[in-house]
C-alpha cells in the first residue's frame, strides 16, 4: 500500500480531534499525525482517534512512540512492556531464548498497535548502550553491538509477522554521548573507524530489512560538523554504503539539538536537503504551521510501505491467541520487576 503524502508528520493537542486540527490535517503538505501521551487515554480511545482522523485523510500515517519501559505513549488496554534493556540483560547466558522473546515482542507489539489503528511505532531502538547516555540507556537493547543486531533483528522479524513496518532510531548512533538532544546538540567526538566498529554495527546488518531509519541529532565532528538528521554525508552513506532504501524520518524538528539549522523553515528545508522523506514537528505549533507553509506544494519522495494486506486485528480477540497470552504474561512480569 503506497500513497502520495505531504513531508510533514504533527501532533495533536489531546485525545480528541479539535476543530482546527481537523483544518489543519486536510492541509496537502501534512503526511502523516504522532500521538503522545496527552493523546492516549486507552487502546480503544485510540482506536477511536485513528477513526476520526482517517474521516478526515484516511491515507495519512499515524505513528507513535511504543518503545517499552519509559518511551510507552498508550498503556491502558495493551500489554506493558519492559524496557528493551530489560530483555537484553538475558542475552548472554540465554542468547536463542532472548532472541525469540524479542521476536515475540515485536509481533506482540505490532499486533496491538495495528489494533489500535495505527501504522507505525518509533521501533526499534538500535542505538547501542555506552554507559554515557541517560536519554537512551535502558532503551537500548545493549552494550554488545553485535547483541543490539541480533535482538534488534529479532524485533523488526516481529513487527513484520505483525503487518507492521519497523523504524529504526537513532542512526548512526545516540548512544556514545552524554547530553540529551531534546535540550541540547551533543558531539559525539570519536573517530569515523571507531564508530563502524561500535554504533554502527546494528544499523549495517539491518539496514535492508527496515521500513525507515531515524537519524540523531547528533554531531559526530570527525565525520561531519552537521547533525546527522542534516547531513547529506550521513544520510548517503545509509543509502549507498549500507544499501538502506525505506524512508528517512527526521527526528522532531522542535528539539534543541535541531535548532542549529537555524528557523523552523530552516530546518525542515536542510533536513530535506540532506535526504530526509519525512520531517516531525512536534510541540510546537508555531513551529509546525511555518514548516508547513515552507513545504507548501512538496511531497515526500519517498513513500513509506505499509505491509498490511489483511484487514487490521481486534484487540479484544488478540487474547483468544495463544501465542498472545503467553508472550503477554511473560513482558508483564518482566515490566513490573
């Protein structure tokens, strides 16, 4: 399923569509909407959201951040999930068994999303775990970047058994540095050799099994003085040296670490420049309408492909799968620990 969408992916202010936003979402330049946790009260509230949106452009691309542990938007009605780190703590003594458990996670994860109404969750987390970053951290499957590939790859097989995309975050890596790029732009000073080494690894061996990739804004000075997210060196390394072809989401054009690109209109062309297919603007409607006006008649080059060719699952019979209650007691117990 492909379609012709705006570049621009937005925010909303609650759980419930308001007037303007309606105006708003009919604009040719928006491409798609992200929930946060202001607009999720329950799984079937959401459910009901994605419906109302899609009254009013039913081809726009609703995504969310469902990560587990403290990046879960929606928890009323779907499974709690544990941090990634959390699964990855079993890998080197139990690897086969930690793997399929990521597997069955991603699908788990998919399952109910798709549920929900909605395309795409920010997953998984490739990003490998130095001991520096408190924004990543426990988000991070490990600190083995051989073991972030193996249970990452497990994950995007779950999410595609699911009929849901996997997006990978935060490309080349947010893991190697301490500052947090919601409240400022971290450099990430490590040489080029050391980051193919390390960061890169998980994002090299699954680069032709993603749906779309999510670059930091991060500067990484031995490569490139641009954040990643606007850097045409990075960004066509994904592409030609890692063979990657999915879609290329920006990360939320309103966080600190992006502002060096300069305004908001700014931002958005020189994250296009580099090779981003989608821009986030999120918090910040100022912020969004003015990209919004500077993306006036663009579309995004790339579309993303939806996998779903069946009708969406129901939540409420996803207890009726076996496979579903099994994985579902076993992530709930790892959470509550």
């Amino acid at each position: 399923m492909t379609q012709t969408l705006g570049p621009v992916m937005l925010d909303l202010e609650g759980p419930r569509l308001t007037r303007d936003e309606r105006e708003l979402l009919a604009r040719p330049e928006v491409g798609g909407v992200i929930l946060f946790a202001r607009n999720t009260e329950s799984a079937d509230q959401v459910r009901a959201l994605c419906s109302e949106i899609r009254r009013v452009r039913p081809e726009l691309l609703l995504a969310i951040d469902q990560e587990g542990g403290r990046v879960q938007r929606l928890r009323d009605g779907v499974t709690r999930l544990p941090a990634m780190g959390r699964l990855g703590r079993d890998f080197p003594a139990l690897p086969e068994v930690t793997v399929r458990l990521c597997q069955d996670t991603g699908w788990l994860l998919g399952m109910e999303m798709a549920a929900c109404g909605l395309d795409l969750s920010f997953a998984p987390v490739l990003d490998v775990d130095c001991g520096l970053s408190t924004v990543i951290g426990d988000r991070s499957f490990s600190a083995d970047p051989q073991a972030v590939a193996a249970m990452g790859g497990a994950f995007v097989d779950g999410l595609h058994e699911a009929g849901m995309v996997a997006v990978a975050k935060h490309f080349p890596g947010h893991g190697g540095v301490a500052a947090d790029s919601h409240h400022a732009l971290p450099v990430d000073e490590r040489p080029l050799d050391e980051l193919r080494r390390h960061d890169l690894v998980p994002f090299a061996a699954l680069a032709s099994r993603l749906d779309a990739v999510m670059p930091a804004h991060v500067v990484y000075s031995a490569f490139d003085p641009r954040p990643a997210g606007f850097s045409r060196a990075w960004l066509g390394m994904l592409r030609e040296s890692l063979g990657f072809k999915g879609v290329i989401f920006s990360d939320d054009l309103s966080m600190a670490g992006a502002h060096t690109a300069g305004s908001p209109a700014e931002r958005a062309q020189a994250a296009l420049a580099a090779g981003c297919d989608m821009l986030l603007v999120c918090n910040d409607r100022a912020a969004a309408l003015e990209v919004l006006a500077a993306c006036q008649g663009q579309v995004a080059r790339r579309a993303l492909k939806l996998r779903y060719g069946r009708a969406r699952p129901d939540l409420a019979a996803l207890g009726a799968l076996s496979r579903w209650r099994r994985v579902h007691a076993r992530l709930e117990a790892l959470a509550s620990h």
